[in-house]
C-alpha cells in the first residue's frame, strides 16, 4: 500500500483566506504546498458576489468578488501552489497526517504545516428553529445570491429577509434592482447585524424598512410561502403579547449569522473560544497543536474580505517558516478582552514585534477608547468616534509598548 503524500504545508479551504495563505506560503519558501477545496472552483463565495467593495484596503481599489478571487486564483497557479479540487478532508490528526476523499479516492496527506481555513456555513431555518410549515420560498442569503448572480435564477417576488447580516442587507437592494418587492428586513437584535454603511447602501437608499427586536414567529404556505408572521421581542428574547402581525410574501429569506466550520478542530481537541467560536491562537496564528495554525472566517467571522486575507497571508508564511524550521516566536504575553469587549485576537504574543490585534465591541458605543493596559498603565489608547457589534476594531502595537509590559499580562476595554 502506497504511503501517503508528503507535503510542507497543506491548507484546508480555498476561500479568500485559504487562497491568501496557500500563496503566501509558497512566497515564503514551503516547497510543496497543497491547497484542498470540497468545491469544484476556488473562491467560495467571492465567485457569487458581484457587488464591488472588494480590495479598498490590499489593492486601494474596489473590485468585485470575481475580481478579488481571480487575482489570488491566479497567484496561487503561478507560485506552483497545487490545488485539489472536489476534495474533502474527513480526518485531521494532531500529527498533521489527513484523509481527504475526492474523485481520486481516499488518499492520506503528511504535511509540515496544516492551515484551517474552511471559512463559515450560513445559519438555516433549523439553526434557529422557527415555527410554522414547510414550504418552497425559504432560502439562506447565500443560496439565493448563487441563484441570482451564477445561475441566472429568480427565487421570488415579493420578499421578507429575516435578519440583517451583510449578505442580507446586499441581497436586499440586489432584489430590488432585479425588480423584486423586498417588503422589509426584521431583525432580532436591538441593533443591526450589518456594518453602518450597508444599511446606507441596501435599505435606506431604497426605502426598505428595517424593523429591530423583531423576529418572524410562524411560515405560512402549504406548497409555497404565503407569509409571515413577525412579533416583536422583549430584552430576554421572549415574544411581547400583542405585537403579532401578519406579512404577505413568496419568499424568505434567511441572513441569521455563520457558523465556523470548525469540526476538524473541535475534533483535535483544539483549546476553543466561546466568543469567536473559533480556535485560540499567538501572534502567529498557531494554534494549541504543534504545526497547525487558523485564519479567516472559521477564525473569527470578518466584516472586510480583505482583512480575512490580511490576516490569511500571516497565517502562511507563519505555516512555512514552522515546516522549514520548526521554530516560532516564543508566545509568552498573554491578552485578555475587559469590559466592553467580545474578545481580542491574538490571545497570546511574544512581544517582539507590531501586532495588528482585531477585537469587537459587546455595543455600539460613541466617543470612547480603547486602551491596552498592563500593570494599571496604559500601554496604547485608540480614539474610536464610533464602534458597533458588526464591524471588526484592528489596532496595531508596535512593539515598544511591550517594553512596558507587566507580568506578562496585558488587558484591553473599553474606556471613556
């Protein structure tokens, strides 16, 4: 029986964040380098976003998402990264040896380095579990952009779009321009899901309106949606008696949040964060086992493409350098998230470098700060007129401030 494949780095995913690490990886010296996609193309779901606003902050111009994906597909081909398409890993071992299945068969892979970068799946109906029947007209944010902009497909007339995450807001104005009656968007949350600017954009600018701490209660149609019935909800989630109200539509659509695809991680026994759901990693995006290192959406879920390959491009020359040498920094600062914040990523660094740390607020807050203590001193304090939920906070450090550091503890919050 033939052995398996031998590889420096292999990475997982050939989305934005999987294509920018593959590339970089190969720049960065790995010999051979395996990029692995269950797709039949690269680029998840960059192929299906035709809107621009893709690279305002890698290529300081805005691109589409076929634009975007086609620059780094082409990068990866001309770096001799390989790409194995229709391939799935099934198995992932904390030595780094895989099991992918595809067209080839099954085949087991022995890399250097392993890049998780399998990006997120959208929530479903079930996900959230509501009520009613089951009828044709509901569809995730995604689904209906891949029928709109690849397959060419109308997936209905007159539509409520539940949540209000960006895939959801964009779909929003996209059906309208397609000629479609988007009646409104509900939104579970006290605020927006989506990032300020695409509430601009896709609702206000055509009117569509936006009801908040609402939710839809009941799906009405045998054969296909009829309508839906929205309720609003208290602080506690529950449903506020006597806010019923019926809405006539064909269609719902779902934009109610990603979920990391993160079971090859949780099998290894990677240590995992509640806040992002996604793995705990240093400044080099290493996580708890030797060798294998995360970025991208299955990370921490970006608002900006260009942030996850950013992030991504990191991830791979850090892959490399381990599969040649073996050796990283010594992580041994560690970073806490204090009060105001979800969390902060990386959650451990070495002190000697710039580090460019991505965090979110609990709230929308204006006029605040946020500082980097270590010891009761302030090590960075950031201005921020405006933060959200939705849109990811990046401050860079440089690494004098770690000169500072006490105990090697730093704590980052929000602060007036």
């Amino acid at each position: 029986m033939a052995g398996p494949e031998l590889v420096d780095v292999a990475v997982i995913g050939g989305g934005p964040a999987g294509l920018a690490a593959a590339a970089e990886a190969k720049g960065a010296g790995a010999g051979r380098v395996v990029m692995l996609e269950r797709d039949e193309r690269v680029g998840g779901i960059l192929p299906q976003q035709i809107h621009d606003g893709f690279g305002t902050k890698v290529f300081k111009e805005a691109l589409t998402g076929p634009e975007y994906s086609a620059i780094y597909e082409a990068r990866v081909n001309e770096r001799g990264v390989e790409t194995w398409l229709k391939t799935t890993v099934t198995e992932l071992t904390r030595e780094r040896v895989l099991t992918v299945r595809s067209d080839r068969g099954i085949q087991t892979i022995k890399a250097g380095a392993v890049v998780l970068a399998m990006g997120c799946r959208e929530r479903t109906r079930g996900a959230i579990g509501t009520a009613g029947t089951r009828p044709a007209g509901v569809y995730t944010a995604g689904a209906v952009q891949y029928y709109m902009n690849v397959s060419n497909l109308a997936v209905g007339r007159k539509v409520v779009i539940l949540g209000s995450g960006d895939i959801g807001l964009i779909m929003a104005r996209r059906m309208i321009l397609e000629g479609a009656e988007v009646v409104c968007v509900a939104e579970i949350l006290p605020q927006p899901s989506g990032i300020a600017g695409n509430i601009v954009r896709c609702l206000e600018d055509f009117d569509i309106p936006l009801y908040l701490n609402t939710t839809v209660v009941e799906i009405h149609g045998k054969e296909r949606v009829t309508g839906v019935t929205l309720a609003e909800v208290g602080p506690k989630m529950g449903e506020r008696k006597g806010t019923r109200r019926f809405i006539e539509c064909d269609t719902l659509l779902l934009s109610v949040g990603l979920i990391p695809e993160t079971e090859l991680a949780i099998d290894l026994g990677l240590s995992m964060s509640p806040a992002t759901n996604g793995a705990i990693v240093d400044e080099s995006f290493h996580t708890s086992a030797p060798g294998i290192f995360s970025c991208g959406n299955v990370l921490q879920v970006h608002d900006v493409v260009d942030y996850a390959t950013l992030e991504a491009e990191k991830t791979g020359i850090a892959a490399a350098k381990w599969a040649i040498t073996g050796k990283l920094p010594d992580s041994k600062i560690n970073i806490s998230a204090g009060a105001g914040l979800r969390y902060i990523l990386p959650a451990t660094i070495s002190g000697e470098d710039a580090i460019d740390f991505t965090t979110r607020p609990w709230k929308e807050e204006h006029d605040k700060s946020v500082v980097f203590k270590s010891g009761g001193e302030v090590l960075r304090r950031l201005k921020m007129p405006h933060m959200e939920p939705a849109g990811m906070i990046r401050v860079r450090v440089g690494k004098g401030r770690f000169r500072h550091v006490v105990n090697n503890e730093i704590t980052v919050e929000v602060e007036d």
